[in-house]
C-alpha cells in the first residue's frame, strides 16, 4: 500500500492510500469502489466531442483564473498506474467508461480533469 500527500488548487491537503492502483482510503476514510464488474460501452463520437469540448473549456477557464492546467509528475504517476490496472483501459489508451471516452495520455495531465471512477 502507498501513501501519497496531495495538496489540491484550492489549498486543502489529502491523504490519499493507494492498493492495487485503486484508492482505499482518503484522509482516512474508506472509498468504496465504484467500478461495475462488466465495462460499460463507450460513449458515442458526439459525446466524446462534447466531453472534449468540456474539457477544453475547463482548461481555458483555469487558464483565465490563473490556476494550474497541469498536474506534478507526482501526481501523474498515480493517475498513470489507477489506469493502468483499471479494465476500462483500452488497448488504445482510452477510457472506455460510458461518460468518458477520453484519450489517457491527454486526460491523466490535465489538472482540470477526474477519472469519472472517481479513482483519480
């Protein structure tokens, strides 16, 4: 198990325990997993335009308040690894989660972004 000191944009500071690449535990508290034992299809190419679109909305707008677009490599590590043993991956490095569809390499960096497995 890893222990790993996160300090979010906002300033508040989590401790987040890792097993497995599967987050266990924030500050303390048990996170249950939210992953469905059969993988969800992926979204449709329109939707994953828009949740393109979001996302580079989301970029711009962190962009304009002056906050950090990209993560640490610290924190990429571990968004890199909850991907990797995640079976939403593809073998195309993209998310195969029904509200996702993303490109990996792209999403993991981008500090404006979350796995929605909540598992980064």
């Amino acid at each position: 198990m890893k222990t790993q000191i996160l300090k979010a944009p906002d300033g508040k500071v989590y401790e987040i325990c890792i097993e497995n690449g599967q987050w266990i535990s924030v500050n303390g508290q048990a996170v249950l997993p939210l992953v469905p034992s059969v993988p969800v299809a992926m979204p449709s190419l329109p939707q994953m335009a828009l949740n393109a679109a979001g996302a580079v909305g989301r970029v711009v707008a962190a962009v304009v308040a002056g906050e950090d677009v990209f993560v640490g490599p610290e924190l990429l590590a571990l968004r890199k690894e909850a991907c990797d043993s995640c079976e939403r991956r593809s073998g195309t490095n993209r998310c195969q989660h029904a509200r996702c569809g993303c490109h990996l390499a792209k999403k993991q960096r981008l500090a404006t972004e979350a796995c929605p497995d909540l598992k980064w």
